[in-house]
C-alpha cells in the first residue's frame, strides 16, 4: 500500500495477472463442496466433472482435446514432466537421440531440466535469436538433425513478449524425426493458440498467467505423440502421469479462466493494445525517450520491454515501486544484479541491460491506471537523471 492507502497500480503482468472474478467465484463454489475425484461416492462425482468440466475448457483454449490436457502444479512442473519424460521415455525406445535444442531465451523452468539432462549423458544445445529475440530459424536448422530428440521453443517470451514462429520450428524439427515442446505460458490465453496448426507435441501452461490462481496449470500431450514416462509415482490419478488428489478448486477457477480468455481474446487484445498507445503517448508527452528492446518484432498485446538508455531500471523500479508495480530486464544472483540471459541472447551490453523494463497491462488495467502510472514513472526517471546527471535519450 502507499501512503494513501491505496494498492499500487499493477502492471506488472509478465509476472503475474490479477485473479479473474469468474474464476475466484468458481474456486469459491469448488471449496464449498466437499469431495475427492477419485472417490466413488456422489461428491466424488461432483468433484470429478468440475475437474472434467475444466479440463474440457483448458483444452478449447488451445484447441486440443480433453483427453490430452494433464493437470500440474503450474507451468514448471509441466515443463518438467515434458522434458525429463520425454528423455525417460527415449532412453528405453530412442536411445540414438541424445540431442536436445533449446532456445536461447526459454525459461529457466525449460533450460534448467535441458540442463540436468546433459549431465545425464544428453547434448543440450542452444539455439541463437536475432536482435529482436526471435528465434533464428537458418541456425536453427542447422542444428535440428537425425539425432535430435526434442526441440524446446518458447510460444511468447516472458521478457520481451516477442511471438515465436513455433510453426515453423515444428514442422523442421518433424522433418527429421525431432519432438517438440512448446512453454506457452505467457501466450495461452492472450493469444490465439491451436496446437493442431502449431504442430507441437507437447505444451505447457500456467494458470496465473491468464487470470486464474497460482499453483495449477497444465501440460497438453498430443494423442499422436510419445507418452512422457511419469516424474511421480502415486495412486494413478490422470492415467498415472502425473498422479495425487487433485487440487479441485485450482482447477474449477483454471477452467473458468481458460473459458473467460478464450470469450474475451479480441476485446482483450483491443484492450491492451490501447493501453500500450496511450501509456507511450503520455511518455512521450512527458519528452522521456525509449527504445522498444523488441524492435518491430510482433508482441503479445500489452507487453513492453523498453530501455531507458543512461538510466538503472532497478533504481526506477524501486522508486516508484509504492505506487506502480514494473519489473526490469535483469536479475539478482548473489547480491549483484546482472543482466537477463534473454537480454545478452539478444545481444545487449550489460549497460544496456541494466537500463530496461518491463511492463505488462492486464486485461482489469483502467485509462486512470495506465495515465496515472506513465506519470509517475517519468517524474521518477526525470529525477533519477537529474540525480546522476545521466541523460535518458
């Protein structure tokens, strides 16, 4: 709270969205009732068509049918399950393919399996982006070949919000006999996704990231893909791959998310599209310049990565951090902050790294919000720059 008593202005999105009302309402409803889904008896019943219910809406939203949507703790967890399942599986049926390619940019939930993998006796390598963080898709090709398992792009970065051609990846990878798996956390649900036309194997989702709860999400299995041997070993909930009593209430509101984003795509989109023109507008009214970190590069709607050249993003993002919530184009390790891996995928200097934010507009974002919040963060970096006597240019 500030010192009105008043939340900050959230736009930090990338990290996480506001709770959908729908689904807090149906998360309400599930913890009112209660039953397990595995139980026989009618609350287990109940409980286990609000799960089916929602599987069914998760699945609509990328296209896929219920019967391949698996539901986890979150995006990592699905991850997880795809890349060390898909590796446990072809260590007993494929044990040529030792190779695994994964973006530069992908996210450490996605890079830090590859990585135990190739401790395990697989070759991970890493693909390179061009200059806006796409991915190169001429080296990739020269790095897909007969011994590839599994390719690993990411549909929209979490830090640029830059689109990925994951069709194209898709279909150079099944040439020569390749898998593919897609993290789409932060695209599911902002924009259109239909696993069929992507062609991917297997897919990850993340509630939080369309408007439902934090801890639950999902990973999409193609019917006509290898099955991920299991990470867990339980009572065979979810056809044993990824057993335990599931969470019903995470799941009723996961539901009810997924089905709101798939109603409100367009006036979503609309929305935060708007929002991204007048929060530059009034940047702009304010003469404080910025250089888009993705270029002209296509972006999920209501995603900005700028960089504020002369400036310390995390010095702005703690300035105004009692009023507007962003985040920066770095992290903290050990008490030093360095730049991103996606952000020197990219080929910025550690100057130009630690100059850049990150700014998401969530689909509950008002014009007051966004106004007030370019307001506030130009009055903070006009200070800052004063203070150092840098110039933002």
């Amino acid at each position: 709270m500030n010192s009105a008593g008043k939340p900050p202005i959230f736009l930090d999105g990338f990290s996480t969205t506001p709770l959908a009302p729908e689904a807090r309402e149906a998360m309400l409803e599930a913890l009112s009732v209660t039953g397990n889904a595995g139980s026989m008896h009618f609350a287990g019943e109940h409980a286990a068509t609000t799960v089916m219910q929602a599987r069914s809406a998760v699945a609509r939203l990328i296209g896929a049918a219920a019967s391949e949507i698996t539901f986890t703790s979150g995006a990592t967890e699905a991850n997880n399950l795809a890349i060390l399942g898909v590796a446990r599986w072809a260590k007993k049926t494929r044990p040529e393919r030792r190779r695994i390619i994964v973006s530069s940019i992908e996210h450490k939930a996605v890079s830090a399996p590859v990585d135990h993998l190739s401790a395990a006796g697989f070759e991970a390598v890493v693909a390179p982006v061009d200059v806006s963080g796409r991915v190169d898709l001429q080296a990739l090709s020269e790095l897909v070949d007969d011994n590839t398992l599994l390719v690993c792009v990411m549909a929209a970065n979490n830090e640029t919000g830059a689109i990925q051609p994951v069709a194209e990846v898709t279909a150079m990878a099944h040439e020569r006999g390749a898998l593919v798996h897609c993290d789409a956390a932060q695209a599911a649900g902002k924009i259109a996704i239909n696993v069929l036309s992507l062609g991917v194997d297997y897919l990850s989702l993340s509630a939080h990231k369309l408007y439902g709860p934090m801890g639950v999400g999902a990973l999409y299995v193609s019917a006509v893909a290898p099955r991920p041997e299991p990470l867990q070993f339980g009572g065979g909930q979810q056809s044993g791959l990824r057993p335990g009593t599931e969470p019903v209430p995470l799941i009723a509101a996961f539901g009810a998310a997924a089905d709101l984003a798939l109603k409100n795509m367009v006036s979503d989109s609309v929305h935060a599209r708007d929002c991204t023109e007048k929060f530059l507008g009034r940047l702009a009214e304010h003469q404080l310049r910025f250089i888009k970190t993705a270029g002209e590069a296509k972006v999920i709607p209501g995603s900005l990565s700028l960089m504020l050249n002369g400036l310390e993003a995390e010095d702005l993002v703690m300035s105004v951090s009692r009023h507007v919530s962003i985040s920066t184009g770095s992290a903290c390790s050990s008490g030093q902050i360095i730049p991103s891996h996606v952000l020197k995928a990219m080929g910025k200097s550690d100057i130009e790294a630690r100059s850049i934010v990150r700014i998401f507009f969530n689909r509950y974002n008002t014009a007051a919000d966004i106004l007030c919040g370019a307001d506030i963060i130009a009055a903070a970096a006009g200070k800052l720059t004063r203070a150092t006597g840098r110039f933002v240019q």
